[in-house]
C-alpha cells in the first residue's frame, strides 16, 4: 500500500488501547474463562429456579430442554463446542451447571475452548478489519460496495431466521 501511508501492522505489532494485541486476546481469554465458572455456579447453586428467572423464561422452557439434551448427550464435549454456537455460547454453561456436568471436565472444556475460540476469533476480525480498511485505501467505492452487501447479507439472514422462528408459532396459532 505505497503512497498511502497506510499499513497494517502486524500481529506482534498490532496494539489495543496501547497494549499489545496479543496481550489484550489474552486478558479476553482470562475473562471469558471467569464467565464461563460465575455461569456454571449461578446454574448449580440456582437449580431449577434459573428456569423460572426472568432469563430462563425469555429464552423459553422449550428452548432450554433442547440445551439439556446437548449437554445430557455430549457432556464436557458440549462445553467446548459451545464456544463456536453464538447462541449457547451464554446459555449452555448455566444449564451445565444445573445438570451438574463433572466440574474438573467442564474447567477443561471451557479452558480449552477458551484458549481456542478466543485468538481465532480476534485475530480473524483483526484480519477482517484490517483487510476492509486495505481495501478502502486502495478503493472507497469497492469498500463501500462491499460493506453494504455484508450488511445486507446480515439483515437477509436476519429476516430470515426471524420469519422461519416464527413460522411454527403461526403454525400453532392457526390450529
């Protein structure tokens, strides 16, 4: 990118609010792990009564047995898994707690996926973000073109999992 007088830093290089970036996926990485035992205690001291929290009753008892099921099937494995599941990224760890999953499992499944989903993750939207910003020195129209077909794919899906959610719910009413 010569004459433009932007350059994307590398990864060692890069920095977050003057830390290094790999430091700052680190602290991340801590955090989410915290996250991930404070959700596993609230679901084993709470019980049943997280169910009928303000929580659990948004998310829906149907919804929550079919978490169940994953971690009764799955276990530990499901932990792990979880982190790649935007959804029951924040919900399956409570549930695990509830169910009573094998605590020394669940440190290592969350630490693992921790330790994975974390750095692929920031270092992806690092790449993501960095190869936008490239590719808008290089060309704002492209750019431009290019972010509003992303936000346009993003209210596609949107829309579409907002009506295909819906559709059983009509089906019902309907019967």
């Amino acid at each position: 990118m010569s004459g433009t007088g932007l350059s994307i830093p590398a990864p060692t290089e890069a920095s977050l609010f003057g830390l290094p970036l790999w430091l700052v996926v680190a602290v991340g990485a801590v955090a989410l792990f915290g996250a991930f035992q404070v959700y596993y205690w609230v679901g084993h001291f709470l019980g049943e009564r997280l169910y009928a929290s303000r929580v659990g009753t948004r998310i829906g008892r149907h919804r929550i047995r079919k978490v169940e099921n994953v971690v009764r099937r799955w276990g530990a494995l499901a932990v792990y898994a979880c982190f790649w599941v935007p959804v029951l990224r924040h919900s399956l760890p409570w549930v695990a707690g509830v169910l009573r999953v094998s605590y020394p499992w669940y440190v290592v499944a969350s630490a693992l996926g921790c330790l994975t989903w974390v750095p692929v993750t920031s270092f992806g939207l690092y790449t993501v973000i960095w190869g936008w910003v490239g590719l808008a020195s290089r060309s704002p129209i492209t750019a431009a073109v290019v972010a509003v077909a992303a936000l346009a794919a993003l209210a596609g899906v949107t829309v579409w999992r907002r009506r295909r959610k819906a559709a059983p719910d009509d089906k019902l009413a309907s019967a």
